[in-house]
C-alpha cells in the first residue's frame, strides 16, 4: 500500500482532497476527490484548465508567505486553516492542512483537505439559534425586571437592533383616548427625524399604515421609494426598512421599525428572527401595560377608599357631635327652675 502524502496523513479519513504544487503556486498533481470539490470531472480535466491554477491560488493566499518559509527552514512546515470556496452557487467550507515538505531534494508543498460544510453549517445554525434564544430571554426577563413602559421600550428595542446587525429603530406606542402613535424608544434617529415622528396619526407613512392594517412591511432600498414621506430619512442614508405591529390578541399596542444605512441589508435570517422577536416584544409590552393599568386602578381605589375612610369619619364626627347636644338638652331638663 502505497504511503500517504504527509498533508493527507494529517487530516487521515475518507474524501480527502490531495494536490502537490512548487513554492511558486503551480499545481503538478492532484487527486480525484480534489478534482471534483472544485467542479472538474477527473484530475486530467483541472490540469488542462488554464483557470485552475487561479482557482487552487485562491484556496492558498499565503503561497508566496510559504515560499519565503521553503527558502528560510529546513524540515517541514505545517499550516491548518479553514478556507471558503465558491462553486455552483454554493459557498464550500473546506479544512485545508498545508505542508511543505522535501521531495528528491526539492521542496515541495502538499495540501490536503477535506469538506466540512456540514459541521460548519450545523456551528452556524446553533450560533444563531443560540442568538435568537438570547434575545428571546432578553425580553422575557426585561418585561419581568422593568415595570415602567418607556424604560421597557428601550431596552426591548436595544435587543432588536442588536439582533439583526440593524443601525437604529424606533417603537412608537399607540394611545387609543388620542387615536394616535407616539415615539418612546429610539436609536439611531437624527432629532430633526424625532421630531417630525414624536406623534402619528394611523394614515402617516410606513408607520401609520402598519398599525392601521397591523401587517409588517419590509421594503429595500427605502431612500429610492416614492412613497417615503420624511426627507429626514434620505438625509440619514436610510436603506432597508422594516416595521412590525405590536399586538395583543386584537389590541394594538404600537409598532417596531428598525433600519439599515448605506449598503447594509437585512437578510432572510434576520426576518426570520424578528418574526419570533415582535410577538415576544408584544408580549412584554402587554405584561408592562397591565402592570400599568392594575397600577392606576389601584390609584383608583386607594383614592376611593381615602374619600370613603374620609366620609366616615366626618359620620362619626358628626354622631359624636349630635349625641353631644343630645347630652347636653338632657341635662337641661334635669335642672331645677331657677327661683324668681
């Protein structure tokens, strides 16, 4: 059985990519299993293709580092990295073992690698799920830690921002006495912007429109939209925009806007993410506004039962008071005439 390459003993396994290059980066064999991760049919079709020495050099940025390294050591030098490779439509990631090595008194570099996308894509899925149960806690333990509404606001809207990479946001809440939504949290907003947005009515851009028909709305590259009604938001440099509604059960709460600036650009993971943020953002909205409501009826009653406690003692004032003058025309009548 012939001897492994040393660049493939250090991976060891099945599936693993070999190549043998010069110092200089051209590539003087490889393996089928190499062949075909980057789309060739066999080995002979790679070496025939005038891109694929380009293609391997990308894989290898550091080949002109390693030919400083072949002229300087003696022995064999080891480098282990994991590199990204675009094929098909498809992002790769490969663990790619680099060796150089003494070949007939020439030294040579070995590279070895194998695809690990899987695992890298199971690492990012349980990064990002671990991201969205840290938010989701957040504001479950905001919505138990702050009693009071524009302090909650802000922190539910710090989660959010900070969730999805976004530049700023804003929630307004709506107060149903006036019809009308009012800016309590923000981050990222010129004052100029603040000011315009401080009080909405339910027909009044984006904002209006979703607490008016309680449906999100998503839309990219906002600055180009005829339909921006604020100037302000085109001087902020205002990209991508998205608005949810705050609802409970059938009761409006308010709505969550967050935005992007300059080329940034949320992505289908992002709204994914704020699809299972705004419910739980509503929730803890709507445990603060109970908390606020069983506040003020509280107040209600404490002031009742100090008019009532009040009205009971003046009865009992007033009872003392009577049986007093009671007391005293009895005592009238037990006296005896004065003589004349």
């Amino acid at each position: 059985m012939p001897e492994l390459p040393f660049a493939e003993q250090l991976l060891g396994g099945f599936d693993i990519g070999f190549f043998t290059a010069d110092v200089s980066g051209g590539v003087r064999r490889l393996n089928e299993t190499a062949a075909a991760s980057l789309g060739y049919d066999s080995p002979a079709a790679a070496l025939a293709d005038a891109r694929f020495g380009r293609m391997y050099f990308s894989l290898v940025p550091e080949w002109p580092e390693l030919a400083a390294l072949a002229r300087e050591a003696g022995g064999r030098t080891v480098r282990r990295r994991i590199v990204h490779h675009r094929r098909d439509g498809r992002v790769l990631c490969l663990e790619l073992v680099l060796a150089l090595v003494t070949e007939a008194g020439e030294t040579v570099l070995q590279g070895a690698f194998r695809d690990v996308t899987a695992g890298e894509e199971r690492v990012r899925q349980t990064a990002e799920r671990a991201a969205e149960l840290e938010a989701l806690q957040r504001l479950a333990v905001d919505a138990l830690r702050l009693s009071e509404e524009k302090s909650l606001t802000q922190a539910m809207l710090e989660v959010c921002v900070r969730a999805v990479n976004a530049e700023g946001g804003a929630i307004h809440v709506y107060r149903q006495e006036a019809d009308e939504l009012r800016l309590v949290a923000q981050i990222g907003q010129s004052p100029a912007f603040q000011q315009r947005v401080a009080r909405m009515r339910l027909d009044q851009g984006f904002t209006g429109r979703v607490a008016r028909t309680r449906e999100p709305v998503f839309l990219e590259c906002l600055r180009e939209s005829p339909e921006l009604a604020f100037d302000e938001l085109r001087e902020m440099q205002v990209n991508n925009f998205v608005s949810y509604p705050l609802i409970d059960s059938e009761r409006l709460l308010g709505v969550l806007n967050l935005f992007t600036v300059g080329d940034d650009a949320f992505t289908s993971r992002d709204i994914g993410l704020l699809n299972v943020l705004a419910p739980q953002a509503s929730l803890s909205l709507a445990h603060v506004r109970r908390i606020d409501e069983l506040r003020e009826r509280n107040e209600d009653l404490e002031k009742f039962n100090r008019l009532a406690v009040n009205r009971e003692l003046r009865m009992i004032e007033l009872k003392q008071r009577i049986r007093a003058l009671e007391k005293e025309l009895l005592e009238e009548k037990r006296l005896p005439p004065e003589p004349s």
